[in-house]
C-alpha cells in the first residue's frame, strides 16, 4: 500500500475545514464602497455666450481619464514650446520622484496580494550531542513547512482593495504632477516671449528717446532750448534703459527656470528669440460634470476615499477569528547511512482557530480611527471638486474680461500713438513746448507695456484653464484609471 506524502495528508485531512472556508469566501466583512456625491453645477457660471457653440481645432470634450492626455500645448502652435515640453516627461525631477511613489505603491499592493497565498519554507540541520551515558548522538534532518491563513472574512480581500485603490491614487498624482509641470513650463516659457517683446518695445523707445535727446542738445547749442529740456530728456532715457537692464533680468531668470523644469542646468539651455501670436487660442468648455472624469487631482482624491473605506474593513475583521492551517513534512536519520537506505519520515498538519477575547478597547478604537478617515478623504475629496471648480471660474473670468480688457487696451495704444506724431509735429512746427513731446512719449510707451502686460496674463490665463479643466479632450492610449471608469 502506498504511502501518502505530507502534503496529501495536509490536503485530505484538511478538506473539511477548507471546503467551509471556501463557502465563506464570498463573505467580506466592512461596507462596500459608493462614492459620496461632490457638489457639482449645471454649467459654469463664467463661461462665454457662445461656449456652446464653439468650433475650432479641438474637439468636443471625450472625458476618458484612464487615457493619456493630449499634447495640449500644441494648440499653441509654437515649436520651441513642442520642443521643451517633449523633455519634461524624460527629464524632470519630479516627475521620476512621483514615478518611483507610484512603483511604491505598485509594490505594496503586490505584497497585499501575497496574502492570498499560502507560506512554504524549509529547514535542514544536522545536530550531534552526547548523551548520558556519554554515546554521541548525531542526526540530520530536512523538512518542509506551509502555512495558510484562510481569508475567511476578507481581511486580505479589503487590504488588497485598499493598496489597489492607493496605486490608482499615486498614478493620478503622477498624472496630476505631469500636468502641473507641464502648464508651469508653458506659463515659463510665454512670460519669456512676453519678455522679449517688452525688451523689443524698450529697444526701440530707447532709440526714440535717444533721438530726442540729440535734437534738445541741438536746440540747446543753438540757443532755441533750455537746460531744464535736456536734463528732462535725458532723464526719460535713462529711466527707459534702466527698465531695459531690469526686464533682461526678468528673461534670464524664466530662462533657468524653464531649464530646471526639463531637468537641465540653467548654463546648457539657451531659447532664442521667436515670434509669437499677439493672442492666445481659444479654450472649448464642456459639461462641468466631466471635471470629475477628467482632473487627475480629483481622481486621486476619489481613488483615496475608496482607499480609506476598505481599511474599516480590514479594523472590523479584527473582531472576528482568524483559521489557518498548516502543514509540515520531512526527513530526518542518525547516520548519512540511513539517508540512502530508509531515513525516517515524519509530518504533521492542523487547523487553528485564533480570536481576541478582550484587547482593552484596542479593536474599537482601530475601527473608529479607519471611520475617521474615510471621513476627512471624503471631505477632501468635495473640497477638492469645489476647489476645481473655483480655478475653472477663475480663469474662464479672467479669459473673458482680459480679452475685452485687450482690446481696449490696443485702442488706447493706436491713440497714444497718434497723438505722439501729431505732439511731434506741432513741436517741430514750434507750435508745443518739449514737456508736451515728453509727456506723449512717456503715454505712448506705457500704453503698449500694458498691452504686452494684458497679452502675458491672457497666455497664462489659458493655460490654467487647460490645466484646469484636466488637460485636454482628446482621447489617447494609457493612463489614470479614476472616478470615470467606475
């Protein structure tokens, strides 16, 4: 008759007890999760008329979140900016440090999942003593060993749950950490345009002043001007170089930051000057609800919730016993002889039943800690909606009054600088005094500052506004999986 081996008894004799576990496999104890709702809006208060209507290079908003995000930068239409932001993903700091978070957590939940499996380990030793009546005993012996705890009332079930919804979350922040340097740059790097076309208009005031101060000097060696009208002159010349040294400044320093961004040392990233459009595109508005599918903060902050929910789960099967079983078998001889004609077999197998009695509150407390925090995930999840809906606003605001802001800014612009040429003639027709050409100049110029001023904060106030608004609405391949996929 044939011997059964360890494992065989372990699998026969534990059949019983495995057989109801398995029966109970479908029990988890803790409550399933549902997501809280998020206050939410109809539309967007500050959206233009004509939002709905819009037609233009990007399409009608998709929201598929688990999908890669368009390169929404290139609306634009700028192929240095394409350039930069192509080496952002490859070379910012952190975004590799939001990467490795995410292999964190990919980890954990791999470890989460080991909780499924049985633990089989070995052991071998060889021991020699001498005993009392002073033989020497020597042995040598291997056995192997399983341990099993049954996930009865789904323990490991909701830990699993809880480390799959965390990866999801640290995903989204990768996501979430993409999009913000990616907008940071684009805001970097039209600050810089707008810089060089201020450093331009300053070239050329600079120019105009200098032309101005030669022909008062003139005046004033001919007797037809006073000192009083150089030293005036001469004062809007310096002014207006002073201000050209302190925008180089301003240009060199959006320079380093912008090198930083895509994880260069500010020497080795030199960006030329380039034109540019004097106003930014367009951004489409969808449906307000589609925020939620498309914000990877948001879908971090949901995923969290989800998180936090299976760990009451988990405090809560702590009331319950757990059962495990075990198995062990192996070999053991007195002699290297006997290993090769017929060592000793020896094995075990059993079933546990372990449960806490009394722990002092200890149970309790965990669970109402786990409630607790499910409770501030879901108030930083609705604080985090509110949140995006007040930047969407802020910025479809801003959009709109800056574009109106803009264009009577430019009207401003065409008179201060038809009035300058008609104060140019009347001077040189002696008909108005130098103050009156001062004065024109200095108008003239500071109207066209605020323009390009205006145009800077309608770039940035686009590209929060994609940022805002998640992103993009094209549909790619990869991804965050959030709350739209659920």
């Amino acid at each position: 008759m044939m011997k059964m081996n360890p494992l065989s008894r372990f699998l026969s004799l534990g059949a019983v007890p495995l057989a109801c576990a398995l029966l109970l496999a479908g029990c988890a104890v803790g409550p399933d999760y549902q997501r809280p709702d998020a206050p939410t809006s109809p539309a967007f208060k500050e959206a233009p008329a004509d939002a709905e209507g819009w037609t233009g290079e990007w399409k009608t908003a998709e929201p598929q979140d688990a999908h890669a995000r368009p390169q929404w930068w290139q609306v634009f239409g700028d192929s240095q900016l394409d350039g930069l932001m192509s080496q952002v993903q490859i070379s910012n700091q952190n975004i590799k440090a939001a990467e490795a978070q995410y292999r964190q957590a990919l980890a954990s939940l791999q470890a989460a999942r080991a909780g499924f499996f049985p633990t089989v380990d070995a052991q071998a030793g060889v021991s020699r003593a001498r005993g009392a009546s002073g033989n020497t005993i020597s042995g040598q012996s291997v056995t192997l060993g399983a341990t099993w705890e049954l996930d009865v009332w789904g323990r490991v079930r909701r830990q699993v749950e809880s480390s799959e919804a965390n990866a999801q979350a640290s995903q989204a922040d990768l996501a979430s950490t993409l999009l913000s340097t990616q907008a940071t740059l684009a805001q970097s790097y039209f600050l810089l345009r707008i810089a060089d076309a201020q450093k331009a208009l300053l070239d050329r005031t600079v120019a105009d002043y200098a032309k101005s101060l030669q022909l008062v000097q003139n005046q004033y060696k001919a007797g037809t001007a006073q000192r009083s009208d150089v030293l005036q002159s001469e004062t809007q010349l310096k002014s207006a170089q002073a201000q050209q040294l302190d925008i180089q400044i301003t240009r060199a320093q959006l320079e380093h930051a912008i090198a930083v961004l895509i994880g260069k040392p500010p020497a080795e990233l030199s960006v030329g000057q380039a034109d540019f459009a004097s106003t930014p595109p367009r951004v489409p508005v969808a449906v307000p609800s589609q925020l939620l599918e498309r914000r990877p903060d948001i879908g971090a902050a949901e995923r969290r919730m989800a998180s936090a929910n299976a760990q009451i789960g988990v405090a809560q099967a702590a009331y319950y016993p757990t059962l495990s079983l075990s198995a062990s078998g192996g070999l053991t001889a007195s002699t290297l002889a006997r290993w090769v004609s017929l060592p000793d077999r020896i094995w075990s197998v059993g079933a546990g039943l372990t449960g806490t009695l009394f722990d002092g509150g200890l149970r309790s407390a965990a669970k109402a800690q786990a409630v607790a925090a499910y409770d501030q995930t879901v108030a930083n999840y609705r604080q985090t909606v509110l949140g995006a809906f007040q930047e969407v606003e802020d910025n479809l605001a801003a959009q709109r009054l800056l574009e109106q802001e803009s264009v009577v800014q430019n009207d401003a612009v065409r008179a201060a600088r038809e009035a300058l040429a008609l104060v140019n003639n009347r001077y040189r027709a002696g008909t108005a005094s130098l103050l009156d050409v001062l004065v024109a100049q200095t108008t003239a110029y500071t109207a066209e500052r605020t323009a390009l001023t205006l145009m800077g904060r309608q770039y940035t106030a686009s590209v929060v506004l994609i940022k805002a608004l998640g992103g993009g609405w094209h549909q790619g391949d990869g991804g965050v999986e959030t709350v739209g996929q659920r």
